[in-house]
C-alpha cells in the first residue's frame, strides 16, 4: 500500500497491531476485533476514515499472527475458531474456515517451507496443519482432521502454544505449556510425521519461540524471562532476565528483517496495554527506537475505551517490512517463519 509522502515521508515500515476495544468501536470501527497499524516509530496509523490505528477488522478475538508466503497477514482467530487473512490493503477472508479439521481456539501459527500452515490448539492440546489453500492436512495418523501430533500424555496436560521451524527446516520446534509449571518444555517434532522427537524440560512454562540464525532458539517463558536453547535442543541459559529494558511479561516474538528480536510484552507498562520492546538476538543488549528507552520500541496503544495488550509480534521481508502485534483480551495476532 503507498503510504502518503506528505504525512509519512520518513516512513520505513510500517507496525500492524491485532487490536479490539470497546472505545474504538464507539468511536467507529467497523468491529471490536481488528488489525492495527502504525509507523516505525509507533505512531498508530489508521485506514483513510477510521479511529486510531484501526486497519481490517475480524471475526472474533484474535491470538498469533504472521506473514504468509503471499505476504498477507493470517490471524489465528480464537474466537471464532477460523484462521483468517488480511490483505495488506485491509481486507479480511476466511483462510481456514470455522471449525475446519476440528480447529477449535487456535493459538499461535506459523508457515512451514512448503506453504504448510502449522496451527497450535487450545482446545485440542495439538498442532493442526493445512496446506495452502487452507485445508485440512494432517499426519497419517490423524485421517479426518486437520490433526497433525498427537496430544502429549503426561500428567501435566502439555498444550503446544508457539512453535517454529529450525532453520534447516528439518524439525518443527514448539514451546509447551503445562498446568504444573515445573513441567513447561521444548518438543521436538518430525516435520512431516508431527511425531515427537525428544524434548527438553525448562522448569518453567514456555510460551513463544524463535529460530536464529546461529541455530539456536529463543523461548519466551511465563516466569517473564527469555531463554537462550542451544541448537541440539539440550540445554538452556536464562538469556534476558525479567526487568531487563522494561520486560514484564514478555509473550509473542519475532526475528525482524533488520535481525533484531521484537517482544510482545502485554504488560510492559503500568495501566497501558503494553508495548513492543527490541532486543540484540546475540548479546540480549536493549535495542530502543530512537528517542525511546529501555528496550521500547513501539510504545503502548492508547485507545479510548482500552486495549487489550501486545500478544504478538511478526515482521516481513523488507520488501513489505510490517511489525505485527497480538492483543492479549479482545484480540492477539503474528507472520512467520520465525528466524
């Protein structure tokens, strides 16, 4: 989308946020759930005529978000139990339709080599896959769904919540949550098959992951740190500890086309609905937007009538660079492959 050289003439590339509040829709968004946008230096943009960063609006309370081969945006909807696209001109379809392949309160989701599409499920406690028009794909065990692992039967009740392909693409890597905490791990899983490979306990619950370059990975935890896991997938070390840069819950992340991490971090500000904080991937060092502090780089969303915080981060490549956050409440979103 051309961005106007009057008013963005400095604009590089450009945030989109999955956002919902009562007070933008009181104000005239066309819903209470949708995809916000705004400039590099956190400045909410909206569509010509709607309310604050307003950009496509969607079925229901969004989770992940990410960046499809195609360069559109697609929306794990939580709400509506469907994954949905949104054109970067603000148009929004269903790509995986309600209920497909028995995807129910889909979480996070991310796109493999192939064109795959790989779903985490609330309901289900697995990992779903569609191909690329948007149907059902599952693994040889799971014929009639789109099922594409197995649920991990430990007394724990693992769920699978963000995952990643490794960067050769020879494993699909996901970070699990469980209802004892001391439980959380990393799976590993047969990128075909969906079959567990092995695992790695973290001793804290695993929210989000992300491939670097180095082969190693990332995992955002609900203890509020960052772990750094070695590329055997057999060790960890607390990477970015809580506090660090303004980190208080840090959630979704993304590998930037600047090689930079971004952080979702929903409650990163007091009475806000959080923000985007920036980091070195190598040396965890704060990397702020210029004129910021800490790690800031997108400031909170200060909507009337409130905003339910950044879940979520996704960035494309450069050609189309956007920065997409997930709203924790009405709405959490992300692009994809993470790395």
């Amino acid at each position: 989308m051309a961005v106007p050289a009057s008013s963005h003439a400095a604009f590089i590339s450009p945030v989109y946020v999955t956002a919902g509040s009562v007070g933008e829709a009181a104000l005239g968004a066309p819903t209470n759930y949708y995809v916000s946008r705004s400039d590099e230096a956190g400045t909410y943009w909206p569509s010509p005529g709607a309310p604050g960063g307003y950009f496509g609006g969607l079925s229901g309370r969004p989770f992940g978000i990410t960046v499809g081969p195609d360069k559109n945006l697609y929306v794990a909807v939580h709400g509506s139990n469907a994954v949905q696209r949104v054109t970067l001109g603000g148009v929004t379809s269903n790509f995986v339709t309600p209920g497909s392949g028995s995807l129910s309160t889909p979480l996070y989701l991310n796109f493999g080599p192939t064109g795959d599409l790989y779903v985490t499920s609330d309901a289900s406690r697995r990992i779903l896959r569609y191909d690329s028009t948007g149907a059902p794909k599952p693994s040889a065990a799971n014929p009639g769904t789109a099922f594409f692992t197995s649920t991990i039967n430990t007394p724990s009740g693992a769920q699978p919540v963000g995952l990643t392909l490794s960067r050769d693409g020879t494993k699909l890597v996901a970070a699990y949550e469980a209802t004892s905490a001391a439980n959380g791990f990393v799976g590993v899983h047969d990128p075909s098959t969906g079959a567990l490979l092995s695992s790695l306990s973290i001793g804290v619950n695993a929210w989000d992951i992300v491939a670097l370059t180095t082969g190693e990975y990332l995992v955002s935890t609900l203890s509020n740190n960052i772990l750094k896991v070695n590329a055997a997938i057999t060790s960890f070390t607390t990477f970015i500890p809580a506090g660090q840069g303004g980190l208080v819950t840090p959630r979704g992340m993304e590998i930037g086309p600047d090689g930079l991490l971004y952080v979702a971090d929903p409650n990163s500000q007091s009475g806000s609905a959080g923000r985007v904080l920036r980091f070195d991937p190598i040396t965890g060092a704060n990397m702020p937007a210029p004129g910021r502090s800490g790690a800031i780089h997108t400031q909170n969303y200060a909507a009337p009538g409130g905003f339910d915080g950044a879940v979520d981060v996704a960035l494309p490549e450069p050609s189309s660079s956007v920065l997409v956050l997930a709203s924790a409440g009405a709405i959490f979103a992300r692009p994809r492959r993470k790395e």
